[in-house]
C-alpha cells in the first residue's frame, strides 16, 4: 500500500515535465497573404477629352430674295441630293416680271428695227444727195439708241429669270438636313436659314480641351477617338484646327479633329471621347494605401523575394493626388510593394504574394 503514493507521486512528475516541454515548443510562424505591386516608372501619360461628332463642312441655306415660302420638301435627318430642290418662294410676282420683260425687250428690238430701216433709206438718200448730211446722222444716232435698248432690254430680262430663279432653293452638295428654320406660309428675309445641310461624308470630332493642355499642339497631332456608346469602335484622327484663343469661362480652347476612315457608327451628333498619348519624365505612382506615415516619415514595406520577408523603406513624397501618391526619392524599378494592410505588417515578417494578387 505504501509503493501507490509513490507511483502516483512519478506518473506527476513525468506528466510536469511533459506539460513543461511542450511550453517550450515555439508556435509555428503564420505567413501572411499581401497585396503588392512591382514599381513601374510611368513615362508616359494619358488624356481624354469628351466631345461630339460634327460635319466639317455645314451650310445655311437661304433665299436671296423676300418672298413666302409655298413648300419644304424636308425635314431635319433627311438626305438630299446636290440640286434637288429642297424649298420654294411664290413664284407669281418674279413670273409677272418675267413677261414684262419679255414685253420690254419684244417693243426695244421692234424700234430698233424701225430705226435701222430708216438709217439704211437716209443712207441711200444721202448717197444720191436727195437729203442732208444732218438727217442721216440723225437717223444713224437714233439706230445705235434703239440697238443700245435692245441690250438693256435683254438685260432686264436675264435679271427677271435670274430673279425667278432664286425663289426654288437647293444644295450644292450631297449632305443630310441637321436643322430647318422657316416653315411653309412663313415669309422670309433674304439670308435668312430655311435649311441647315451637312456633308455626311466629312466628318470630325470637336473637342474643348483645356488651354494648359495645348501647348504642344500643331496641325496633325495623333489622337485616338472613341465611341463612348460602344467603347470597342474607335479610330485615328489628326488635329486640323485649333481655336487661336481659349473661351473666357471654361479656360479652353475648341480642338477639330479630322477622322480617320471612321467608321458609319460615328454618326453626326454621337459623344465621343478623344484621347491623346504623351511623354512625360518617368515617375513612380503607387496607391495611397501603400503609404506608412511612421515616426515623421514616410515608408512603404518592400517584399524581398529571396527571403520573402517585408522591410521598411523610407521614401520621399514628391506630391499626393487623391487615391494616389507620387515618389521622389527611395524606390527603383522592379521593386515590389506592399498595397494593403501596411499598419499590421513588422520588419522581417514572413509574407506570401498570392496568385492573381500582384502585378
């Protein structure tokens, strides 16, 4: 009975010492997941403007004349034909005028007829001196003003039928009608917009962009368009004018660019985005949730991939913009970044960089 104490008193101890030697194990190290990025310097950068797709060549269509309008043969969206008539003024008064003429010119060639006849009897008379030399000149003044009436007379009347003329409307081009400005019973002005036609097949994309942005701007400059509708559809387009001077409120200044080739999608009135790629001093941009603000500096955890360990690296800020920030001093190219989580990590931990998680 006295050797169970004993017994018990052994299997204690070496259940002690078990307890003891597994406290003293060392917990496995836990690898930690990051986000991360490989510096890239950027060198070059990105602009996109909104615009719209617009005719480059666009005319107001007008009468020359005062009169009322009796037809319209269009309407905003429709297609014409270069000489087809598209409006017409009432043509009464410029007809009347139109026979008048002709009446003129019928009464100014029969006078002249009457005044050549008598010039030729007053040359004949003079020639057998049956009358004197006064009358003939006379009668051959009296020709050359009835001759000189039949010309105004003609005149008058290419006026009148030009007049006539003017009351039918058309295009000198083959275009489609983007606006209309009077309606049939309206009474015009001459130069007032009945019809507004564009060329369909000159087309360019009208852009504002801002005046700090265009000072390396010149007559051809490389842009790429884009459909905003369908972002996929896009194509080449060179500058061709830009305004001399920017508009007083918005500080920009109106950019035409003549397409490439465009495809029918970019139809007259479709939004558009122009973008223009350009060179800059390579810098190094990372997202602001990469930034360490430890201690009165800045840092951010850089991966080793030999060790896959973090270590801090202080760096100098050269500015911050929004959900970005740019480096000055302390990063290279080809270093990677930690992007997430940057307040949880500690030098030298242990750091694993997922598939799919990294670029």
């Amino acid at each position: 009975m006295k050797r169970l104490p004993a017994i018990l008193l052994g299997l204690a101890a070496l259940g002690t010492l078990a307890g003891c030697s597994k406290s003293d194990e060392k917990p496995p190290e836990i690898i930690r997941p990051v986000l991360s990025v490989v510096v890239e310097p950027r060198t070059t950068q990105t602009f996109g403007f909104a615009g719209s797709i617009e005719p480059q060549v666009s005319a107001d269509l007008a009468f020359r004349l005062l009169g009322r309008v009796v037809s319209r043969d269009v309407k905003v969206g429709d297609i014409v034909t270069k000489g087809t008539t598209i409006a017409a003024l009432d043509p009464t008064a410029l007809e009347l005028a139109v026979q008048a003429a002709k009446a003129e010119l019928s009464n100014a060639e029969a006078q002249f007829a009457n005044a050549a006849a008598s010039e030729e009897r007053q040359r004949q008379l003079l020639a057998s001196a049956n009358t004197p030399q006064s009358v003939f000149d006379a009668a051959q003044q009296a020709r050359k003003a009835a001759e000189a009436s039949v010309e105004r007379a003609k005149a008058s009347l290419a006026k009148s039928q030009e007049q006539l003329g003017y009351a039918r409307l058309f295009s000198d081009f083959d275009g489609v009608v983007t606006a209309v400005g009077a309606e049939v019973g309206q009474t015009v002005s001459p130069g007032q917009t009945v019809v507004t036609v564009a060329r369909s097949d000159l087309r360019e994309a009208v852009v504002d962009i801002p005046d700090q942005l265009t000072g390396d701007l010149t007559a051809g400059t490389p842009f790429q368009v884009i459909l905003q509708s369908l972002p996929t559809i896009q194509t080449e387009a060179k500058l061709r004018e830009i305004a001399p001077q920017a508009e007083g409120s918005t500080r920009t200044r109106r950019v035409k660019l003549t397409l490439t080739d465009p495809p029918q999608a970019f139809r007259l009135g479709s939004t558009v985005t122009a973008t223009r790629i350009t060179k800059v001093v390579p810098t190094i941009e990372l997202p602001i949730s990469a930034l360490l603000e430890k201690d009165g500096s800045d840092k951010v955890w850089i991966v080793d991939p030999r060790t896959s360990s973090v270590s801090a690296r202080d760096i100098k800020l050269a500015s911050k913009n929004g959900g970005t920030f740019t480096v000055a001093e302390g990063l290279e190219a080809g270093m990677r970044v930690v992007t997430a989580g940057v307040h949880s990590l500690s030098e030298g931990q242990k750091v694993k960089v997922p598939e799919g998680g990294a670029s």
